[in-house]
C-alpha cells in the first residue's frame, strides 16, 4: 500500500493554511485521504477556509494528524506562543517519514524569527532535518521545470560563507548532489556547473585564494572518480543559457548568489528540495507572506509542485 505524504501547514498566522485550502479548492482529487496527511490543527485549517469564504468541510476533506495550536491566530500577526506547534509539527512529521509512516515530507512556510524570538533556535528547514534526522550534511536545492540551483551554504550571514566552504564541505556537498540524482532524478552521470566564491571566480587568485585553495583542487580529485564538472565559473555567467546547456544543476556557493536568479526566472513555480535527507523532502518557494494571510490572494501554483514533486520521485 501506498505510502500518505505528510504536510505541515507552516506559521499558523501566514499563508501555509491559505495555499492549502485554495488547493484543495481547484484541485480536491490531489487531497485524497489515502494520499496527503496534514499534520497540524484542523481548527486553524477550517478558521481559515470560513475566512476566505471557501465551502471546505475540513474534517471530511481531509486526513489530518492533529496538532494543536498554543494560542488562538489571526492572520497576519505573528505570536511566539505558537513558535513550538511549528517545530511540533515539524518534528511529528520527520519522525513518521523516519519510522516508514509517511513516504515523503512536503512543508509550508515558516517564520523563522518569530520561532528564534520564543528562543528556539532555528536556522531554517533544512538545518532543522539534518539534525532531527541525525544526518551530517544536506544540499538545499531549488527547480523548475528548465533550472535547478543548489546552495553550498544555506541560511548564513554572508561574512560567514568563507570559513564555511572547505574542500570537506564541497566534496561531500558535491557527491550528496551527484547521489540523489542519480537515485531521485535517475541521471545516470548528473553533470554539476560549480560557481566561483569571488567575483570572476577569484581571476586566479587577484580576486580572492578561495577558487585556487579550495574549490579547484577539489574539483580535479572527484575527476579521478569520473564525477562531470564544470567549474569554477563566474556566477555573473554561470546561469547564462550556453552554460546551464551544459549542465543538470548549478552549485551556488551561497543563498543569494543562486536564488535571486530562480525566483526571478520562476517565482510561485519553483520549489525547494532537500537533497541528502533518508527521505523525499519538498517545500514551497516562498515566505509567510504576512501581508496577505487571510485575504485569497496567496497562489498556490509552488505548493501544486512540491506535492507533485514527492509523488512522482518517492
């Protein structure tokens, strides 16, 4: 038997519960019972379907491994006292995708400075999995259809990305991205376009050592292991046509060097994927969206991907 996916519903006061029911508005047949497990609270769910004037019996629509809130929400305001129903869910849902409950985790939006200001620290979703699932390193990925971008390093301030791009952490980056490609995507000799640190990828050192000291050497060891990579390249180049041609996924070597270019590209169709974890996980693009929780104009198109996403490659 088939296997349900879990999804949380995200930051109760944002948009995860809108998109949900503004899915399940155009397409019910994606949320059959035997299929989508929601793991959250089915209050919230059916507080916000009333709200956005959408005919959704909540409890009949839906299979839902209840999680109760902390705090009564409205939308738009943000209330530490549900910072832990967040993490809750979260944690519920690894856990059943560890124990074979779940075939794959899809995840709504959180916020992760109302969860720090409960002082739980939280660096992101994929921060959280690698630890809850006790693994050592996880590739943070973003695609569509036509591009795909990988992060070296993820939620970081930029003036700690250098101490964090050591051969260690590229080689095993690089092999975890080669590795599920192989086993998700089944490309057989995924070919990765590995972006330079500094600008024009450090200009041989006149631009920064990092390229000559650490990537470079790195890239020529994994080709004695026949692995197909082009780089370093400049990022100012790196996603222009003729080089994403010649490759399956682009390696960024740090969040705002790679996403910018596919948000742009494709905002609200992009997803996000987990590379690495013992299990399919997908999330949406994008954030909380404070501003319109509650108002019927959050699009739903990412989340419609993601699911689709984890029922097509578990």
């Amino acid at each position: 038997m088939n296997r349900p996916i879990a999804l949380t519903l995200g930051e109760p006061a944002g948009i995860g519960p809108d998109i949900v029911i503004q899915l399940w508005k155009t397409h019910p047949d994606l949320f059959s019972r035997q299929d989508i497990t929601l793991v959250g609270d089915a209050t919230l769910l059916q507080n916000r379907a009333d709200l956005l004037n959408i005919s959704c019996d909540v409890q009949k629509h839906f299979s839902i491994l209840p999680v109760s809130l902390r705090a009564p929400v409205t939308p738009g305001k943000l209330d530490t006292r549900n910072a832990q129903y967040v993490i809750d869910t979260l944690s519920i849902a690894t856990i059943g995708c560890l124990e074979k409950k779940f075939s794959s985790m899809v995840t709504g939006p959180v916020h992760k400075g109302i969860i720090n200001e409960a002082n739980i620290k939280f660096l992101g979703h994929t921060d959280f999995l690698t630890k809850l699932t006790h693994t050592s390193q996880t590739v943070m990925m973003l695609m569509t259809s036509e591009l795909k971008v990988a992060l070296l390093t993820g939620h970081v301030p930029l003036n700690q990305v250098t101490k964090l791009i050591t051969k260690k952490h590229l080689k095993t980056a690089i092999k975890i991205i080669v590795h599920d490609f192989q086993t998700r995507f089944h490309i057989a000799h995924p070919r990765i376009i590995i972006c330079g640190i500094n600008p024009h990828a450090g200009e041989n050192g006149y631009l920064g050592t990092e390229e000559k000291n650490i990537v470079i050497p790195v890239i020529r060891a994994l080709f004695q292991d026949h692995f197909s990579l082009i780089g370093p390249v400049s990022a100012d180049v790196a996603f222009t046509e003729s080089y994403r041609k010649q490759g399956d996924v682009i390696l960024a070597m740090y969040h705002d060097q790679g996403l910018p270019v596919i948000k742009y590209t494709g905002f609200h169709h992009a997803i996000n994927v987990t590379l690495g974890l013992p299990f399919i996980r997908t999330s949406v693009d994008h954030g909380t969206a404070l501003d319109i929780a509650g108002t019927g104009h959050a699009d739903c198109c990412s989340l419609y991907q993601a699911i689709q996403f984890a029922r097509e490659h578990e």
